[in-house]
C-alpha cells in the first residue's frame, strides 16, 4: 500500500503524528470509506468496520503484499493470515491448551505469578527516575509469555532484535529493499529458533504450552511442524508485543489524567473498567491492514470491488460518535461499550484474556508508585509503527 501527501491515511502512516493520531482519525470519518491513491480501502466508522470483521467476503488469508515474506521463511501463514476452514482448524487446535474449554484455568492460574512478577519489577526500580516501558510495560508480558510457551528467557536479547527487525514489515508502506531483506532474514532466524525449540518438546514434553501443542492428540489431529513453528512465531510476537502497548498506554493515562490514578487507588477494582476503556480510547492495535474482498462488498455507499485491498482503522472506530456520546472523553465509568481493542469476529485476539489480565494486575501493582510521579517527556518518544502504536519510552520521575 503507497499514500499520498494529500491522502488523510497517509498523514497517519506519518511518523511525526504518531503521537497523536486522533485528530486525523476524526477527519477520516467524515468519508466511511476512503479510497486510497493505490486503490486500497480506508474504512474509519465502528458499524462499517464491525460488519465488516463479520462478513465471509472479508478475506485475512495472505494478501499479495505478504506473500513473499512466507516464501522467504519457508513457513505457511499462521491462523492468523487464514479464512475458514483451515483458519478454524488452526485456532482450535491453539485454544484446546490454552484457555475454555479445555483447559479453563491456564489464565487464571497465571495470576498468583503475575502479581510476583509486578512486586519484583517495581521493586527493582532504579530510582527517582524510571523508564516504564523498559523497566516495566516491556519485562512483564515477556516473562509471561516465555514461561508460558516455555521460551527460554535468556535468549531474550536474541529474539528482541529478530522481532524488532521483523515488525518493520508490518506497516501498510513499501520498506526500503534493504529493510525488506534484513525483516525476512530475521524471521526466518527467528522460525528457526524455535523450531529448534519445537523439535525439543516433541523429543522431551514438559509442562508448557509449546510441548502441549506438540503433543496433543484432540479431534482434530495434529499441527503439521511448520503449522506449529508458525504458531509459536505468532504467539511470540502476539503474546507481547500488543500488551507492552497497552500497558504503557494506561500509565500514561493515569500519569496525564491524576483523577483517575485517585481513583484507582481509592477503587482497585477500577481497573476492570479502566483497561476496557484504554482498549477504547488508546488500543494498542490502532488499525488492520492487508485484508482483501473476496466479492463487490456495498459499504456506506461505496462499492468495494473485489479483489480491493482493505484497511480497517480500529482506533478511529473506537471514537465514532455515532457509536457513542463524547467518544473524545476518558471515562471508565461510562456505561459498558463495545470497542474494537481486540477486534471481532472470527478473527478477535486470541491472546485478550491473557492481555486483560496482565494488564490489570500491572495496574494495582503500579499505581501507588505512580502517585507522586510526574512525567519527563510528553509527550513521550513513540515506537515507530503505525500499526501497533505505543510509548517507545516512557521517563517518569517518582518524586
């Protein structure tokens, strides 16, 4: 996907307004569905985009600009690139170990660790001054997710450099043919680690979710190794990057607005409603890229032809208000509201859950260190995707 200078999207994928996109979203809405120069299909308004993630003719399986990526890698798409049926194959097959309703506890039971890991990384803070992404926001769903996959934390510094290297393809822009060829060199270095990690499990089970998959014989067989090397590339990536956003978006929340920081130290149980409204307001997936109509799809009086690409801005959704009063507004305490933070459909986040919970056992444990803290940059650096958009530091003093 190409933009323009004029096109309002293309401001978007702009780094010089990733601080603060909402602006441009609000102007996107006044066209529903916007058609980029290269023919691509923006669509920007909550009831357009939900229809959409439940509409058959909406295809995820790997659009043409992907393509490449999975030839060069030598792997097949993971469920997330498939449409029905394999896409339902694959996911079942992912959730029998993972959560409902075979194994009903695996989140749950992950909260006593949490709250441990919160205690040791507050603890652990060096001083008056703080980097909450670095020192919090990034250590805490990588813990998680590597003791739940059974990744060895120690390769850490190995799988962080493939990843940030390999998410330089995720933006809906054409990269540089050199930071194209360094993004699939990394992912491929990365699908091999783990597939040697696979190949372990299935000589030597143990208890984590890795050696489930490996190893599970339900109704519908087995994940072929690539299908499983694919998976684990998934849920790595998944499994963390989005919930390091959505935590260092909430404290950046609860540093600019103190009201709600009070509040939440008044009310703990504030947080529920306090996470759903940042999935709302600030989601850590701010749109999605590379899907493809598989027919003419009517949508808010245009007609997407088929074989359009397709584009569904989440983030400028989450704020339509036609969907709700005051979307602008910060409020946890509005009525309970639908919101597009994990998206929908067949297709909604896999990992939520997970991501929930991290994110408000992250929350308790942090907010009364952040009770006389004050920000030191705001606003803060950004990471430079447009995609999975979020704090790349975040320097809070606590005085």
């Amino acid at each position: 996907m190409t933009t323009t200078v004029g096109s309002i999207f293309g401001a978007v994928l702009d780094p010089v307004n990733r601080h603060n996109p909402y602006p441009l979203y609000t102007a996107m809405r006044r066209t529903p569905v916007g058609r980029e120069p290269d023919g691509t299909y923006v669509v920007s308004t909550f009831r357009e985009i939900a229809a959409l993630l439940h509409d058959p003719r909406l295809s995820s399986a790997d659009h043409p600009a992907r393509e490449d990526l999975h030839k060069m890698i030598g792997l097949p798409p993971s469920f997330l690139r498939l449409d029905p049926p394999d896409h339902d194959r694959l996911r079942r097959l992912a959730t029998r170990p993972f959560g409902p309703p075979h194994s009903p506890h695996r989140i749950d039971d992950l909260q006593p660790t949490l709250e441990g890991i919160v205690e040791r990384l507050i603890a652990d803070f060096p001083g008056a001054t703080v980097d909450l992404v670095d020192q919090f926001a990034y250590p805490l769903p990588v813990l998680v997710i590597t003791q739940l996959l059974g990744v060895p934390i120690e390769d850490e510094p190995r799988f962080r450099a493939w990843i940030d290297v390999a998410l330089q393809t995720i933006d809906p822009h054409h990269p540089r043919e050199d930071q194209l060829d360094a993004a699939h060199t990394a992912f491929r270095e990365l699908a091999d680690y783990l597939g040697e990690l696979v190949d372990r499990r299935v000589a030597e089970p143990g208890g984590d979710l890795l050696s489930a998959l490996a190893t599970d014989d339900g109704p519908d067989g087995r994940m072929t190794r690539d299908q499983l090397v694919s998976t684990a590339v998934l849920l790595l990536i998944a499994g963390h990057e989005t919930t390091v956003n959505l935590i260092a978006n909430s404290a950046l929340v609860l540093l600019r607005q103190p009201v709600w920081l009070e509040r939440l130290l008044d009310d703990p149980d504030l947080v529920v409603p306090f996470v759903e409204e940042v999935l709302r307001w600030d989601p850590p997936v701010q749109f999605l890229p590379w899907r493809k109509a598989l027919a003419d799809i009517e949508l808010a009086g245009t007609t997407i032809p088929k074989g359009a690409s397709i584009t569904l801005v989440l983030a400028a959704g989450n704020r339509d208000p036609l969907h709700l009063a005051d979307p602008d507004r910060f409020d946890p305490q509005r009525r309970p509201v639908q919101h597009l933070g994990f998206g929908d459909g067949i297709h909604y986040c896999f990992g939520a859950p997970l991501a929930r919970l991290e994110a408000q056992v992250a929350l308790r444990g942090l907010a009364p260190a952040l009770a006389d803290a004050r920000l030191l940059e705001d606003p803060p650096a950004y990471r430079m995707s447009a995609v999975l958009r979020g704090p790349r530091h975040l320097r809070v003093a606590l005085d």
